[in-house]
C-alpha cells in the first residue's frame, strides 16, 4: 500500500470509488514546482499506479492556478537548485507508464513544467480562462521537460515549435481548437467534470480501459526516448548560460530580461 503521508505539497483526496485526487497544493505561489513539489511530481504517478484501490487519477491545482512552472523566486528550495535530471525525467516517465487513467483538470497558469504534466495525461479538461505556455526560453532556458515531446505530437509540429520558440501563451479556447485540451468548461465545473468522467471510468472495465491506453502511450513514450535526452542535454547548456542567469535576476528584480544570446 503506498505511503500517502510522503507528500507535503500535493494534498492527496484518496475516495472511495477509486478515484484519487492530487491538488497541487502552494497556492501562495500559483503551484510553482520547488524542489519539494518537483520531487513529488517525479513519485505521484507512479504511487497512483501501485496503489491497487486508486482506479483513476486526477491532477489538479489549489486556487487560481493549475501549475504556473519552474519557481525562481530564489528561496532555499528553488527548483533551479534541486532538480536533476533523472527527476525530471521521472515525471515523463511515470506519466506515461501510468496503467491507470490520468486526468488533469486545468484552471488559470498551465505553464512551464505545469504545462506538461496537465497536457501529459490522458485526458485534459480546462477552464475558459486557463492559459497554457511552455515559457523555458523566457527564463532563457530549452524546453527540455516534455514540452518538446508532446506539444508537437497534440498540435502539429510548426504551431509547437512557435510556441516553444516564444513562450506565447494560448487561451483555453484556442488550446482547444489546437488539439490540446479534451473538454473546455466553465472555471466554476473544471474539477466536477473531471470528477464526472473519472468516476465513468472507476466504474468501467479497468483491465480493458488500460488496454486501451498504453498502446498510445507507447507510442507517445517512443518519441520522447528519442527526443528526451537531447532536449535534456541543451536544456542543462542553456541552464549554464548568461541569459538564464540573466533571466532569474531579472525575475527576482521585476524587470524584463536582457538577453545577449550566450
């Protein structure tokens, strides 16, 4: 049985039909991942999968905000200082070995790693007034945590590589139109419709469901064996550059970046 009193910043709602809700849970901070909600994301998918009573799980984020990326405010545990790359490569993984259905339910700041984990499972239901971006090169940083995987695979590759080049944001209604998003509710039902559907799926053939989605998965996990290690490797040489440390100063400074491109 797994241990649920692991997590600190995901609250975990263990119910009795199967259905597991994780709320990201640093709504202080829009659920900008630190070192201690990185850590847990890299495990959450992977416990929900062990756990024989959990059927369905659903990811979502406390207050405004589903997941508004990496935090730079510069604390003790920043992400920047915490995060390896095997971690990282973690939350992909587990994502997508899931056997189990993995629901996100998105509201506000999808952005960043936020971005990812919401459009890695296996079902997206978001608000109108949600907002997904991949905003690494804003911090002056490669996309290297998935977005270079499943963007492209959801809206085509030309669209993802726009937005990964200039972080531009995309409206609910437009991620919907994209391709990214399954279901576009009203902000007040994002979490009841997500619950709707999973309680669908709890109570359906669970062998038979998961049959029908780690095939696709497999799929989605082919592209990223082979687009994982490189976005990894030049998101950690941009890591290294003048203009991601230029960029966090800049953040902790509330003050537009100057960026010379080394």
């Amino acid at each position: 049985m797994t241990d649920w009193t692991f997590y600190k910043t995901i609250q975990i709602d263990k119910r009795d039909n199967g259905v597991l809700v994780a709320t990201l849970n640093r709504p202080e901070r829009l659920n900008a991942v630190n070192g201690t909600l990185h850590t847990e994301l890299a495990n959450i998918a992977r416990d929900a999968d062990n756990d024989d009573e959990v059927k369905v799980l659903v990811l979502t984020g406390a207050g405004r905000a589903f997941c508004a990326g990496g935090d730079f405010g510069g604390g003790d545990d920043a992400i920047m200082g915490r995060a390896g790359l095997k971690e990282t490569r973690e939350i992909v993984d587990h994502l997508l070995d899931c056997s189990i259905p993995v629901i996100s339910a998105v509201k506000g700041y999808a952005m960043g790693l936020g971005a990812t984990v919401a459009l890695l499972a296996d079902i997206v239901v978001a608000g109108k007034s949600t907002t997904f971006a991949d905003t690494h090169v804003n911090m002056g940083i490669g996309a290297g945590d998935g977005g270079q995987v499943i963007w492209p695979l959801l809206m085509g590759v030309n669209k993802a590589k726009f937005h990964l080049m200039t972080g531009e944001r995309i409206t609910g209604e437009d991620a919907e139109r994209a391709g990214l998003v399954n279901f576009l509710i009203e902000d007040d039902d994002i979490l009841n419709k997500a619950l709707e559907i999973a309680d669908r799926l709890a109570k359906g053939p669970g062998l038979a469901i998961s049959a029908s989605k780690v095939g696709i998965n497999q799929y989605i996990k082919f592209v990223s064996n082979l687009v994982l290690p490189y976005s990894f490797s030049a998101e950690l040489q941009t890591f290294r550059s003048r203009d991601a440390a230029e960029a966090v100063k800049a953040f902790q400074e509330k003050r537009e970046p100057n960026f010379q491109g080394r």
